[in-house]
C-alpha cells in the first residue's frame, strides 16, 4: 500500500509538471509559476542564448547518464555480497588519466567554437552591413528610466504604475487586492514603444548611481553607469509583436525593486501613429498669430485711456 501511495505520488508530480510546460508553451512572453525552463528567443540574440542553453543542456545530460551508469554499473556488479574485494594495488593508469582528462577538453573545445560566434553576434562584432535605423538613449535614474528618441525630438521618463505603488506602500493592502492587480509591480506608467523589423540602436547610462536595464525577451543585460555610455541593439520581428517585461538588474538603492522596465513592440505604422501622438501630446503647437486675441479701443477701461493719452508720445528725434 505504502509503495503505491508513492508511485501515486511520483505520477503527480510529473503530470504537475507536465502541466507547467504545457501553461508555458502557451503563454512564451511571461515567465510562469513552476516554469521549467529557459523562454524561447524573441530576438535573434535571444534565440542564440536560448540555443546554447540547450544545447548545453543535452550534453550534460549525455554526461550525467553515462557517469551515473558507469558508477551505478560499477556498485552492483562489484559489490562486497557478491565477493568482490578491492584492488589495493591500483595505483595509475596513464590510459585512463588521458582519456578523462582528453574528453572535457574536446567537449569545451566543442562548445566553445559555436558559442564564440553568438557572442559576436550578439555584440555585433561581425560587422554587419545592415545599419540602425533608430537609436534610443536609456538613462537609469532613483528609480525610474529615461528614454529619448534621438533625432525625435522625444523623451519621457517611465515608472511603477502608480497602482502599484500604492498597493505597495498601504500597509492595509490585501492578498485579494494585489493578485487583481495584473501585473503588479512589473508595470509601468509610460513604456517604451519601438516598432517591430526595425534594427535600433540602444546607448545606455546612469545618472546617479549604476542601475541596469535588463528585458530577458532581448537576450541581453546592459549596465547603466554615470559617466559612461554602454551600447546594444535589438530588432524585434514582426511575428513577435507584443509586450515584454524586464528589471533594473544591479541594486541601486532601496526602491531598486520596483523600478521594471516594459517594452511594446509594435508596427511600424502602429509605430508612427503612436509617434505622432507622442509628439504632439508632449509637445503642443503654439498658439497660431491669428488665433492671438485683438483689444479694441472700446474695450481699454475709460482710466487706463485717460493715462494713455496723457502720456506724451517718446521722442523719435535723432
């Protein structure tokens, strides 16, 4: 009876599991409770990570299970109830000292050659042809980021949603109230919008101290320093439209914890529309001349004219 409780046991836990996967294959663009593993690429960037990781991952698994049974193999077949007696003479062997030294040499050497080339991918090393077709500065602040679109004439400040911050901060908040709150403390008030098949360059600093500004659905974590100024790049492809959640990933104080980063991607003529929109509700058109109010004589109060025409007119002599 005690054996089958466990097997039951054993069985739902993997079916527990399984179901995690099977929530996470739906939903790729936020982690879930229970996740298992790494989220698949959205960005080229991040593919490559998410490619090394597995392939890394089934090489040690390989090894786990050709050590395990080796050293499984060795305990049943030479144990002491079967009369095996230990080999005290054994001292060295050369063969064996090449080979278990050999072939983690082979297997780094392996590893090593493709994942040189996605770094420099990643860092762009390679010299790409292809140019940034829009670069956006991040600036880290206490506690909140910064982002200018250059040549747009375009920059605003993104935060906790205030929602948030209150849940937060009210000592009287309940359980209840902050699970209804989506998205509680990884959203933000103003997130960045940048549109989808477009190769843009970011540049990356501090104002005060180091933050830095880290989006996993990117496949990259840059540091934002005072004084210096890091660069990365992104390009985001149509088919992964949608919004993708980070952190500020050096701790920078004590609200380092609630200052998450939020990034829309969109089309590029969801892109300019959002843009114009931008623009004009931070920037409003001054007030046309014609548009200026006009005062009549008849509208001038009867004292301020009285004092008007007593003052005599100024020289324009020479």
């Amino acid at each position: 009876m005690m054996k089958t409780n466990r097997i039951t046991a054993m069985l739902t836990g993997l079916l527990g599991s399984l179901a995690s996967l099977a929530v996470f294959a739906d939903d790729t663009k936020e982690p879930q409770h229970w996740q298992l593993n790494m989220t698949d690429g959205v960005t080229a960037s991040s593919q490559n990570a998410y490619d090394s990781h597995m392939t890394m991952f089934w090489v040690c698994v390989v090894i786990g299970i050709v050590v395990f049974a080796a050293m499984g193999y060795a305990m049943f077949k030479f144990r002491k109830s079967k009369g095996a007696v230990p080999d005290t003479s054994f001292t060295h062997s050369t063969t064996l000292e090449i080979i278990w030294t050999g072939i983690p040499i082979v297997i780094l050497i392996a590893s090593a050659i493709p994942a040189t080339g996605k770094v420099i991918d990643l860092y762009n090393a390679n010299h790409s042809a292809k140019p940034y077709e829009m670069t956006i500065k991040v600036t880290g602040q206490q506690w909140l980021w910064s982002y200018e679109y250059k040549g747009e004439d375009l920059q605003f400040t993104s935060r906790l949603d205030r929602e948030s911050d209150r849940l937060r901060q009210d000592p009287t908040s309940s359980k209840e109230a902050i699970n209804a709150h989506k998205h509680y403390l990884r959203d933000v008030d103003n997130p960045l919008v940048i549109p989808a098949d477009t190769r843009i360059r970011f540049v990356i600093t501090g104002d005060d101290v180091i933050h830095a500004w880290w989006v996993p659905a990117l496949g990259w974590k840059q540091d934002a320093i005072p004084g210096v100024i890091n660069e990365a790049w992104t390009e985001v492809p149509a088919a992964k439209i949608g919004m993708y959640r980070g952190v500020c990933a050096e701790l920078c104080g004590k609200d380092h914890g609630f200052m998450p980063i939020v990034v829309k991607v969109v089309s590029k003529a969801d892109y300019k529309t959002w843009l114009a929109e931008r623009k004009a509700a931070l920037n409003p058109a001054p007030v046309a001349a014609s548009d200026a109010a006009t005062i009549d004589a008849g509208d001038v109060p009867a004292d301020e004219a009285a004092a008007q025409a007593a003052t005599p007119a100024a020289n324009t002599q020479p």
